[in-house]
C-alpha cells in the first residue's frame, strides 16, 4: 500500500487551464474516486499522478518519494483505462502477462502471478480465449488482472466501468470494491456517475472546473455539501436549491432565513402535508417512489414520496420538512452554518 500526495498541482495548455493548483492527500488503503463532470479536470489529474502528463507546476508524492518528473514505469503504478485496451490477436493469459514478458520477468513467476490474478478475477477458465471471445465484463476483469499481476503501490482507474450496460457496472462495482478491500490497494478511480463514486468510495473528490470543490467521505459529502456545486451533484434526484427573497421563498410567503440566499432541500427530505402550499407541475412514478415536481412561489421543488401516494399533475399540495433537512447557502454558493 502507498500514499498519493498532490501538493499544488496545475496544468495550463497556453491559456488554457485545466487544473488550478490541486492539493490532496490520499491515504493508502484508500478507495479515492475522483468526480465530476465532463472537462473537471479528473482524467488529467489521474494522468498526471501516473507520469502519462507532466504538471506545469506542483510535486506528485508516491509514499512520500517525489515522483513528480519520473517516468511512468519508475512510479510504481498500475493503470486501467477506460477501452481496456486488450491485445485482439493474444489469448487471456498473453493479455494479462503481457507486461510482464516486457519487463522480462522470469517464466515461472510470471505463470504463477497470472494464475493467481486470473483464480482471484473468475478467469481461469478462459486463459486460452481470446478478446473476442469474452464478454464485456471478462475483457474489463483481463484490463484489471493486467494492472493486478504488475504488483503495483497504486492502481489508476480511468472510468472502466463505462462501456458496460447498468447491470453489468453495479455488479462490477461490488467486485471491483471487495478486490481492493481483499487486496489493500490504493485505488485513484475517475467517473462521472455519482452513483459509482458514492457506493465504492472512501474519498470522494468532487472536482468543478479544475479545482476541488470538495473532497470528503460519501456520507459528509451528502449530508453536509460544502456549495450549491456540491449539493446540486451529490444525490438522485438532486437536491432542491430554493431562491431566497427577503427572507422568503422567492415568490412565496414563505419565510426562510434572512441571511441566506438559497435554501437546499433533499427531495427525500420533503414530503406531503405540512403549512407549504404548492402545486404539481408533474410526476414521475417509478414503483417504489413517486417523484413529484411542484411550484412553491416561483420557485420549482422535488418531492420523493412513496409510490403508493395518489397526486397527479395540477393539484394543490401542502409540503413541510423537518428543521434540520434545511441546508442555507450564501450568495456564492458557500454553506452557511446552521
């Protein structure tokens, strides 16, 4: 296991910025999910931890060694990327030593290495298959077998989870967590799907526009979201940001707080009866929930209520939550305390 220290890293193209100044401290035995959305900043800061870009300012520390202008094969890490990347004319058992015939490890290790990966990954049947051969999730388990035979410190994971259909990935996410708790991996994993971040993660860091918006465990990350960035990202569906006005509810009577301009609502956290009047603009019934998008002033609400509810689009509700499901935000998007 080895510990990831980014101490002011930045990469600028020209005029264009791609990270400002990046720091973080990944624990080893860490699950680090790197999250946000497209052009954030998370592949190339996974590059850059992997010696595949240079920084134009900063160190990148690997269990406190400077690796910063090391090339990739000196860092000690292993990567999986997000096409798996698998050699189409060589069987499973070639994919997966292939990097260690480059780095001329001896045979017999080599075999016994492969052996072990493949029993821990569900491939020893298939060694003598070809990519074509496999399933997409068999080609990802290779990918990943691949990077476990090198014995890396880290494994780097660049959304290897993307191609494959909704079922497949939350199966994959099960495993792909349990081998990285089984094995004490220090794992920096990119997605874009808050939902794989939230159920593997021991860190997320939620990246907007190169910068860290906030990095935290899952649980704090959804229970106290340091901006309207965070909050409007973490949670599906996502949570309400009410405008405030005067203390109000923009266009309502209802009082809010007079020191904040936004209010933050779970839709989880809001439910049918209470002193709020509004209106369902529509619903969208899904079995378990029933979601509901209503108007409270000018502003637009949603509501998670219990599939069996029976409201349809244009009636009057009365909504309330609980005190504490209230989350206040400043002008800038910064939380207030309670």
């Amino acid at each position: 296991m080895s510990s990831i220290q980014l101490a002011g890293i930045a990469k600028a193209w020209g005029t264009s910025r791609a990270l400002e100044a990046i720091d973080l401290q990944v624990d080893a035995g860490t699950f680090c999910v790197l999250l946000g959305p497209s052009g954030c900043g998370k592949s190339t800061t996974l590059r850059i931890i992997a010696g595949l870009e240079t920084a134009s300012a900063g160190q990148v520390l690997i269990d406190g060694r400077d690796v910063t202008n090391l090339p990739p094969a000196q860092r000690g890490v292993a990567m999986v990327f997000q096409n798996y990347a698998l050699f189409p004319h060589l069987n499973v058992r070639d994919n997966i030593g292939f990097g260690l015939s480059v780095r001329k490890v001896e045979k017999g290790e080599a075999d016994k290495r492969i052996a072990h990966a493949a029993e821990l990954l569900g491939l020893a049947a298939l060694l003598d298959r070809k990519p074509s051969q496999l399933s997409g999730g068999q080609q990802q388990r290779v990918a990943l077998a691949r990077a476990l035979v090198a014995q890396a410190r880290v494994c780097l994971m660049d959304e290897p989870l993307s191609n494959l259909d909704a079922q497949l990935r939350q199966q994959m996410r099960t495993e792909l967590r349990e081998l990285q708790q089984r094995l004490g991996l220090t794992v920096v994993y990119v997605t874009h799907d808050q939902a794989e971040a939230m159920s593997m993660a021991d860190q997320v860091v939620l990246l907007n526009k190169g910068r860290i918006e906030q990095a935290a465990q899952p649980r704090a990350l959804y229970a106290a979201p340091g901006t309207t960035f965070a909050a409007s990202f973490i949670g599906t569906p996502a949570m309400n940001l009410l405008q405030l006005d005067g203390g109000r509810i923009a266009g309502s009577d209802v009082v809010a707080s007079p020191r904040a301009a936004w209010l933050g609502l779970r839709p989880e956290a809001v439910g049918l009866g209470g002193d709020v009047p509004a209106t369902v603009r529509s619903t969208e019934y899904l079995g378990a929930d029933l979601i509901l998008h209503c108007d409270v002033g000018t502003q637009s609400i949603t509501v998670r209520s219990s599939g069996e509810a029976q409201v349809a689009a244009g009636e009057r509700v009365r909504l309330g939550w609980a005190d504490d499901a209230m989350h206040w935000f400043d002008a800038e998007g910064r939380r207030l305390p309670a």
